[in-house]
C-alpha cells in the first residue's frame, strides 16, 4: 500500500538528510507505529506520503502509484486516498462538528441526502453520533479529536495517517483516540500513526517501524518502543 525505496530527503540543498535510505513496505490493512526521537523524521514521513513534498532520492510509491512520476492533476486523487490526523485536530472553529465533516463531502460534490446519510454513520464510527451540533470549542480535546477522525474517514480512503494524534491529549484519553484508530484499522484500513508515546505503543502492541535522525533503525512486528535506546526512559 505503501512503500519506501531507498528514500532520501532533504529539505533544502546541503541540509543533513531528514530522511536518509529507508526502506519500507506497508501492506493494505498494516498498523504501524512510526517512532523516534522529535527531529528524527517521522512527519517527514508522512508529508512524502501525501506529496506534501518529494523524496530527493529514490521512489515513495502510494496504493501502486510511483509519486515521482503523478502528474499535478492526479494528487487530488491520491490525497483523498489517504485520511490525515494531526496532533492539533485542524477543524473548521466556525462550523459545526456536522459541520467539519459535512463540508468534505460538499467539497467532493456528493448529494444532499448522502451527506445526511454518511456524516450520523461517521459520527457513530467515533461515538459523537449526539455532539453534531456542538462547535469545536465546546468539545474536549479527545472529542475534537475524534471529529478529526470522522472527517479524515468520511470518504473511507484505504489509508489512515495520524501525526501525533495524542500529543495534546492526556494519557487515557489518548488510548481511547488509539482505540478508534485501531478498530478503524480492522475494518481494513491501512493505519500509520507517527508518535513518541511509549505508553500507547508498548500497550497496543503493532509493528513498530523506528527512526534516528532520518535513519530507519527498526522495522518490527508486536514490537515495543524502546525508550532507553532513544535516551527518553
Ligand atoms: N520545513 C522544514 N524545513 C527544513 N527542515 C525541516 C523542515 N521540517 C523538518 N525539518 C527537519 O527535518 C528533520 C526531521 O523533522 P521531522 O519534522 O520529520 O521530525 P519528527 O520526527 O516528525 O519530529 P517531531 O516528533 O518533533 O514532530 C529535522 O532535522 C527537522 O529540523
């Protein structure tokens, strides 16, 4: 679904590489934690994934398409493939959560009574099927959270990629939000989910792919995040 060929990337010329040889395979229907230090590249990662930017050396190949070689016109396409989520949940502060996903599916000129039907669907994925009418600001974090989940599904792209999606959220919150991701996961979306939060990553168990200053230094099934090693612990 996913896959790294010797990818090198540097944001600017004689920069140190953000990313350096990786090598990676994600399979449809993987989840996997991306894990390293801050500045070791993992939203690197996830802006080649979505062409946010371009691999300086080597292939980053989505749902079988080489990125290099997708023409301008196509990355629409490729980015409503894959869902986003990001640490600061990114919704619309002026619309309502009914709202925020509503407007995805107004953008990809789906019908009124689809709209109607999909976005209680989606709310329900997540469990806010009552907070439709709220706005952002009178949601907790985890709530906001789960609508920013919502909205990266509602078009059910076959990728789902999370930014340090706990970052802002306290530790039992933050399980709940890892939770969803990982039922949405079973339901045959492909996960990848960039954090530092040992605690998730050693309690859910997935494959644990880890960076070191853009080096990719461990590609591991159940695996757990080695904290000592990254000098966190
Ligand atoms: N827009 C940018 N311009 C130049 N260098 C950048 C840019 N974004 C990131 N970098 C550099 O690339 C390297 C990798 O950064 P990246 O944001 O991918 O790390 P990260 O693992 O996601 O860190 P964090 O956990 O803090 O979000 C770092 O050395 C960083 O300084």
């Amino acid at each position: 679904m996913i896959t790294f060929e010797n990818v090198t990337m540097r944001y600017a010329k004689g920069d140190t590489p953000a990313l350096q040889s990786v090598d990676v395979e994600i399979g449809r229907g993987d989840f996997v934690f991306v894990v390293g230090a801050s500045g070791s590249g993992k939203s690197t990662m996830m802006r080649l994934i979505i062409l946010e930017k371009e691999a300086t050396q080597g292939r980053v190949l989505v749902a079988g398409k080489d990125l290099s070689r997708l023409p301008n016109r196509k990355v629409p396409a490729l980015r409503r493939q894959v869902g986003t989520v990001f640490q600061d949940f990114r919704l619309l502060s002026g619309k309502t959560v009914h709202q925020n996903i509503a407007y995805v599916l107004q953008v990809l000129g789906a019908k009124r009574h689809t709209i109607k039907q999909i976005v209680p669907e989606t709310l329900e994925l997540v469990g806010l099927q009552d907070k439709g009418k709220r706005l952002p600001h009178e949601l907790s974090g985890g709530e906001q959270q789960r609508v920013a989940i919502a909205r990266a599904m509602v078009n059910k792209p076959p990728i789902l990629l999370a930014d340090e999606p706990t970052g802002n959220l306290d530790p039992e919150t933050s399980q709940e939000i890892v939770a969803i991701l990982d039922r949405i996961n079973r339901t045959g979306t492909t996960v990848v989910m960039a954090t530092h939060d040992t605690t998730i990553v050693n309690r859910f168990r997935k494959r644990v792919v880890q960076l070191r200053d853009g080096v990719l230094v461990r590609d591991q099934a159940d695996g757990e995040y080695e904290a000592v090693e990254e000098g966190l612990a």
